[in-house]
C-alpha cells in the first residue's frame, strides 16, 4: 500500500472506539472516530476512508420511520463502492448476514479477540483495494454494473467470455493468477452474474488463518468448545448458505488443513467444533491461488483429489505484461481517480511515460499500476506525467535487475518494503517473512517510512 489505509469506526461505547482506534492505529492504520452516526454522510464526503466499521446498533435504528439498515444504506448511497463492516453482538449474527445482504461486506463479533479484529480488518481492505485497483471508466468492457473490469485486450474478452459460460452453473470454479491480477474481482463478477447475486458472498482469506482457528472459522463452534469459545457461533461456510463462498489462497492450506477442507466440500456438511451435529450447506464454490497449484501437486503438497473436486472449471488470469494494450485504459483511469482524490492538475500521461509503462515487466501487475501512479501523481510537477515521475523497481525488459534512481540505504530500504508488501497484495506477515524480518520489525519500518 502506498499510504496509510484509512478508516472510520462508528459506535456509541466510548471504550470500544478507545480500544480499537489505539490496537489498529498500533497496527499502522489511520483511525478515525465517531459516537455520533448523523454525521456520517459528511464524514465519507471528506474522509476517503479505505473501510467503515459500523456497530449494528446504528443500522437497526428506524429514523422517522425508515426501514432497518437505515445507516448502512446511508453509507452505499454517499459511496457505492464503500466497504462496511458491522459491529454486532452473537444475537445480531441473523441480521448482521440480512445486512451482507444488503451490502456489507464482513461482520465482527463483540467482544473480539486482538488476532479476529486485524484479520477481518486486514481483510475487508483487501477488498477495498481490489475495488479501487478497478473501479468503473467510461472505457470498460463490463460484466455487471456494479462490478466492472477495465480492460478491451483479447485476453481479458477470453476472460468475459468464460464468465458468461460459468456464472450461471453452480460449477465450482478455481482461479489462477499472480498477484494483483484481480482473482478477487473475478470471483465477485461470477457471483453477482449467477443466480445466487441476491444472497451473500462471503470472502475468506485463507492465506491469513492459523491452523488452531481453521476449523472455528470455516465450521464454526459451539459454547464451551474451547477456552475462549463464550457462545455458539457459525462459521463462513454456514454464513454463505445459499449464497457464494469465496476462498483466497487456498494453495497455502497445509495438507491436514487439505483433508478437512475436502471431508466438508464431498458432504456438503459441517460440524461445528465441540459438537457431533451435521450441518448441511448450499453454496457456490470459488477458490483463488497465486501458487502453481499443479506443482504443489507433483511435490505431493496438495491434494490431487482436492483439486478435481474445487476445478470444475478453471480461470487463468493473465499477468500484466500479457496484456499491455490495457495498460493506457488502466492508466487513465487511475490517472483521473488520484488527480481528483490529491486535487492536483494532471491532465494524461505524455507518450513516452507510457512507452516505458508498455516495456516494464509490472510483476505487481494492476496493484502495482496503480500503486506507481497515485505515487506520480503525488509527486510531479507537471500537468502530463512524464518518464521521470514514475519509480519502477525493475528495469524494463528485464525483472530481475533491480533498478535504483539513489543509492541512499533509505531510499533503498524504503522501495524494498513498498515492492516486498505490494507483491504479497499487502499481507505484512509473507513480506516480512521474505525480507526476513519479524512482523514487529516491519510493521517499524512502515511507521517510519510512511508506508501504509
């Protein structure tokens, strides 16, 4: 991420807001409250936040005899493209799934445990990013007008074409690609083009669930079941009953993780930890990877039977480089989103910015496009970018030299962890890991060099 992701949290308990500001600002997120939800609408005006926490409470109020959601629905209409996650108590799960319905994107339960609160945080601005990476242009190749993917290349019309075939099965659909390619995106497009676009769509990220809580968090559990488990609580693929669960990553599952994956998907059933009750499911199957998943398989590090049961159909996503003729759509696009967000007057990209675009290797893909523009954006002092206002880590034609404008060790430092975090798509603890720092040592480092 190339700022401080920002958010907003709404509720009227003082020590919740206290609480969770302090433990997210901690985290390196920019916090802002409000007890009072009446200004909401004036605050997502000004604010641009990334992600609105919104305690429940407030959806349900009726105000002058409005329906439910009152607040909620308030938020989508100032900005479509919001991304709201409700705060509720166990009793509210019913209605908290009514608002997903509705728009939401996630809920969180109080009260929350420190790790449940950065994972679904970390999560929902996944989301928001992937929605900024490709927001609506007057030049899009649409699938659905309220998810729209820019881009007019061969490529991407294979994409469409697929999409059109498969959304309206309940195929169960794996999708392939690198990082930033949008997988994300591509899941939502087939959800809301299938007959289940009225009901939830429900994101999990598998990449960001430890072993301990996998069966919690996809299962669900019952009160009782283990020290911290205080009631009965449903897990995602009860959420996404009747509806679409989307699971992200899931070439990092371990192989025992494998096995209790693919017992639920064959069933058609879970059983919540702590209980011996099955639970019967209805959803629509979609799973993403950036891994060689066939590989994986010849090395003996996933399941050859999971596979066929996840891959009835299969969508490769091109990386960038494959599909350069998008590149100027892309870059205009994001050109006109950043100059209206830092209210700077650049008009377009000269034609040689964006022969160099053409030529550079983008191992981010789209994320790093944008990411690459809002930075020039910011700095240039022009009103058409120029070749020297945009920072590329890699030399064009060839990814793996690394290309320095200083030879500062900050400078360097600083691009590093921008490229290590912009390839993981933000995860801190797979960029840490391939820098070689711990999570505390990196998270540091971002705070000072005001990279999130």
């Amino acid at each position: 991420m190339s700022h401080k992701a920002r958010i907003l949290l709404v509720d009227d308990d003082r020590d919740v807001l206290e609480a969770a500001r302090i433990f997210l600002k901690n985290h390196g997120f920019q916090v802002d409250t409000e007890e009072r939800p009446v200004f909401l609408t004036q605050l997502i005006k000004n604010g641009n936040y990334d992600l609105i926490l919104l305690d429940l409470n407030f959806s349900r109020e009726a105000i002058s005899g409005k329906e439910g959601f009152y607040w909620l629905n308030q938020i989508l209409e100032t900005d479509p493209s919001a991304v709201v996650v409700l705060i509720t108590a166990y009793g509210d799960v019913e209605t908290a799934i009514q608002a997903m319905k509705k728009g939401a994107t996630d809920f969180l339960l109080k009260p929350w445990e420190s790790d449940k609160l950065l994972s679904v945080v970390n999560n929902a601005l996944n989301i928001s990013f992937s929605r900024k990476d490709h927001p609506a242009s007057p030049n899009t190749t649409s699938l659905d007008t309220a998810q729209e993917i820019i881009g007019q290349s061969d490529a991407i019309h294979k994409i469409f074409e697929t999409i059109a075939k498969v959304a309206a099965t309940d195929a169960n659909v794996l999708i392939l690609g690198e990082n930033g390619t949008g997988k994300e995106l591509i899941a939502r497009a087939l959800h809301l083009r299938s007959h289940r676009s009225g009901q939830v769509f429900v994101n999990v990220d598998m990449g960001a669930i430890s072993e301990t809580l996998f069966e919690s968090e996809l299962f669900g559990h019952v009160k009782g079941a283990f020290t911290d488990a205080r009631e009965n609580r449903i897990g995602r693929f009860e959420l996404a009953h009747k509806g679409t669960l989307f699971l992200d990553e899931i070439g990092n599952l371990s192989l025992p993780l494998q096995a209790k994956l693919l017992n639920a998907l064959q069933q058609r059933k879970v059983i919540r930890v702590g209980s011996n009750t099955p639970i019967e499911v209805d959803i629509r199957l979609i799973c993403a990877t950036n891994l060689p998943i066939k590989e994986k398989i010849a090395i003996r590090e996933f399941r050859q039977d999971l596979l066929y049961r996840i891959n009835t159909v299969e969508i490769q996503l091109p990386p960038l480089r494959e599909r350069k003729e998008d590149i100027p759509l892309l870059a205009d696009h994001f050109v006109q989103r950043y100059t209206q967000r830092y209210r700077k007057a650049v008009y377009a990209i000269s034609p040689s910015a964006l022969a160099r675009m053409e030529k550079y290797h983008w191992p981010g893909n789209i994320r790093e496009l944008q990411h690459a523009i809002e930075r020039a954006v910011i700095m240039t002092e022009s009103d058409i970018l120029q070749p020297q206002d945009f920072y590329f880590a890699h030399t064009p034609g060839n990814p793996t030299d690394l290309f320095l404008d200083t030879y500062n060790l900050e400078e360097v430092e600083k691009m590093v962890i921008r490229k290590a975090i912009s390839k993981h798509g933000g995860n801190i603890s797979k960029a840490a890991k391939e820098l070689g720092l711990t999570r505390t040592s990196l998270y540091r480092r971002i705070e000072k060099y005001g990279l999130l």
